[in-house]
C-alpha cells in the first residue's frame, strides 16, 4: 500500500492530516519550503502520542519544558514565518488526557498519537520574518 | 416573532450561531447535507448548557464519557468530511465554569447554553471522507 | 526607531502583532473602525501581562470577574461585530501559566505581556449587530 497523503492544496491554503508518530514541526517546516509558504495562520487538532510545552524564563532565556504523553490536542494556533532564512513555526496548544484536564502552552514539540492529527494553514500573500527583538528577550512577528 | 436565521454564506463559508437548546452536531450535519458541503474546517465558542467529551479506550475500542454543564467553551476546532455517505463531524474543544479551570477532550456531544454558540465554518473544494483504519482502531481523514 | 507596525493586510482580512503593553480590545475595536470591518471572525494566541476572565452570574447579571498575570494565551477564537453604532468584540480564550494548568473563559480584558499576541482577523461581508436578548440575559449575534 503506498503511503496516505499528508498534504492538500484547499482555497486560501492548505490541509495536512499527519499521523502516528509524525512530528509535527517537521512536516510544517518541509511544507513551507516545498510550497514556498511566505506566511500562514495555522491552527490543528487531533491525538498527540507526546507533547512538550515550554514556559519561558527571562533569567536564563530559555523554556522550561514538560513533556505530556497520549493526550487530545484540544486546540492548537499558531502561524508560520521565516527567521534567518529558515522556516519558524510559532504555535500555542492547549491539551487534556483522560482526565480531561486541560494543560497548556508554548509548544516546543509535537509527535501524533495512535490516531491523526489535523491541521488547517491559510496562506498569507507576503513574506514574514522573526527578529529577536533584545529588550525583551523573545522572537516578535514583524510585519 | 419568527425563529432567528442560525446560518449565513460568508466569503469562504458560512457563519453560524446556534441558540440555546440546539444542538452543534446535527445543526453542522445538516448544513453539510443542504449546503452540500465537500469538506469544512471548523472553530467556535460559546455558552454551552451541555458538553461531552470522550477519551478513546483502545483496549474496549469505545469513548470513556464525561459530561460537563454550564460551562464556557472557551474553543472548538474541529473539519467536517463524510463517512460511508454520511456527515462525519470531527472536533476538539476546550471548556471552562465558574473556576475558570480548563477541561478539554474529543467531542461527543455538545447543546447550546443560556446564551450563544458561534461557528466558524471554511468551506474546501474536494470531497474528503473519513476511514476506519483497522491498525489504529479510529477513524482517520483521508487525503 | 518608528513604532513597529502593528497590522497588514492579507488575503480575506488581517494579521495584527501586538506588544507588550497593548491593549487587545482596544486595536481590535480601532481596527474595525479604521477598516470599516462589517463583521469578522478572529482567532490569536501569545503571551498576556493581564488576562481577565469574566463567568456570567444571571442572578445579578454580570460578569464574576478573575485576573491572571504573565501567562500563555493557548488559544483566543472570537467574533466583531457591532452594538449601537460600536464596535463590539466577543471572545473567549485560554490560558496558562509556568504551571501549564489551562484556565479558560469569557474575555473582558487582555493587556499583552513581555512578547507578542499575533491575532489572524477574518473578514465577512455584511454588517452584523449584536443584540441584547432580554429573555436569556446575554448579547446575541443576531445573522
């Protein structure tokens, strides 16, 4: 059997259904370059077989991680942009096992679970770039 | 007085707002069936009087249920597609009452609040269905 | 240094970058003045200084009012529309902290905090108003 179909073209953008043990980062990133994305929103949902959220620390300029495993993407949004001549996803999640308690953050990382995760870009018409912005310590989308 | 319109065409879509007691489920179906709907991405909000979510069981192949009342929902995301010739409404979404404490999982059902639900729905241009993929034991979109 | 520009224009509406110290309502309700926006559907995630999360008491009629600081917008999804002549934004959102514990809930105030709230508007083509249901007690998007 040939492998499913990651990616479609749809008006405005594109759909992408990845699947178990897809990450997610990686098919964004090859999907931009492939398709020469100048710049998207980005939004999915779907079953995540790890997760790992990021809450940053402006002592030490880093994130600090913590890693979820088997839980429902209840949301996710995000857009993708260009840094350095590299693509940069930037995406917000929010999930919940089977507890059904929601956690949440900064995504760092996302691989899908036993089942699919799905995703809906929408392509912007012009080229965006991440600058590290010094005084505060993060990336800022310039428009 | 006559009963409130709860859809119109939007560029790239339509826009819904459902009112208290109805249900999402079969309001999304029978748009997809009357505005014969190829496949659809979906995101709202809204008060709901009632919500279920359900986290997959692998082992009995079945949801394990909780139901939620008068809860926020602070997002839906969600696609549209078809299965074996039947709407096939597939979504996530995350909730929240009075303490602010964010729950979140697979939808199984959800029925409008004392309130307002808005939906918004991105129409796509190609016929996309839902399979049951055996190795997996869920339904996955299929490209 | 100019003062980083804070919108543009895409295809089928808006991308908006906030910074630290804005208001959200206050460039969204610009936003649809300037723009002369008839209605859109709005959806953004970054970092808040000031989150403010409202839950409807219907005995009182308002608003029971809860403030977090310094935490991750997961996901805000919402709708402008307008109410008497203003603009009038409706959203929920959720959020979280270094904790990554979701909270989540009506929106009545959001200040960004140190990085950036990218927000993707959606514009729709005809002119929606709000309208005050007295028999539910809540503004209604009326279509």
């Amino acid at each position: 059997m040939s492998e499913p179909k990651r990616v479609v073209p749809v008006p405005g953008g594109f759909l992408m259904v990845l699947r178990q043990g897809d990450d997610v980062f990686e098919h964004l990133e090859s999907l931009m370059i492939e398709a020469d994305i100048p710049a998207a929103s980005i939004r999915g949902f779907g079953f995540a077989g790890s997760i790992r959220f990021g809450f940053f620390d402006f002592g030490r300029r880093d994130y600090d991680p913590r890693d979820f495993t088997d839980v429902e993407v209840t949301g996710l949004t995000g857009t993708l942009a260009w840094k350095d001549g590299k693509p940069a996803v930037h995406a917000h999640a929010t999930a919940a096992g089977r507890d059904f308690q929601a956690v949440g953050g900064h995504l760092l990382g996302l691989a899908v679970g036993r089942g699919s995760i799905e995703m809906t870009i929408t392509v912007h018409d012009q080229r965006l770039e991440r600058h590290f912005e010094e005084d505060i310590g993060a990336n800022v989308l310039r428009l």
